[in-house]
C-alpha cells in the first residue's frame, strides 16, 4: 500500500518520481532571461489594451489647455477628471469643468464659513 503523503519514495511497479514545481511550458524550462522577457511582453501588451490615442480637434484642444492650466495637472490626469466629470454629469450628479478644488464637489456640512472683522 502507497502512503500518500510520501513524495520521496520510488514506485517499484510505476514510473519516475515527478519533479516539484510547476511544468515547463515549452518542451524544457525557461532560463531568467526568458521568464523576464516573456513578463515585460505580456505586460506591454496589458498597457496597450489599457491606453488609447486621440485626436482631438483645436476647439478640443484649447479646452484641454485651459483644463491643465486651470488645474495644474498632466494631460492624462485632466482628460481622467474631465471624463469622470462628464459621466457624473450625466448620471444625474452635477459636474463643474473648471472647478480648481476637488472637495469642492463633495456635499457641504451646512455651516456658512466665518467672517473676519
């Protein structure tokens, strides 16, 4: 009778021992450099399914100006803020292009600020 939990020990009646570890994808295992090139591919091919290109017209890209300049982020992160703006403003939710501070979306306490003598 086998004991299941031993790995060690050699079947007289069966075949070789199995190797630990995963099985090689190919017909041997990959060395370092191919394990690390094959990871940098996949992942630039992640990244690419994740970006997009656009072209934009002049009034689009004025607009986009304004918007970094107005908030002093980079162009991707002003085209994140401007899409999420827009699809809040059309889920119901109002949505402010221009707006410098971001808590300035998020609801009041109801407390009027003080003012100074």
């Amino acid at each position: 009778m086998i004991d299941p939990c031993d790995h060690y020990t050699l079947d007289l009646i069966g075949g070789v021992r199995k190797k630990p570890g995963r099985k090689p994808l190919g017909e041997r295992a990959m060395s370092v450099a191919e394990r690390k090139r094959r990871s940098r591919e996949l992942r630039r091919n992640r990244l690419q399914e994740l970006s997009i290109t656009v072209e934009l017209n002049r009034e689009a890209q004025k607009s986009l100006d304004k918007m970094i300049e107005w908030w002093g982020v980079s162009k991707k992160e002003a085209i994140n803020r401007a899409l999420l703006i827009a699809c809040q403003s059309q889920t119901g939710r109002t949505g402010m292009l221009f707006d410098a501070d971001p808590l300035f979306l998020q609801p009041d306490s109801g407390q009027k600020p003080k003012r100074r003598k």
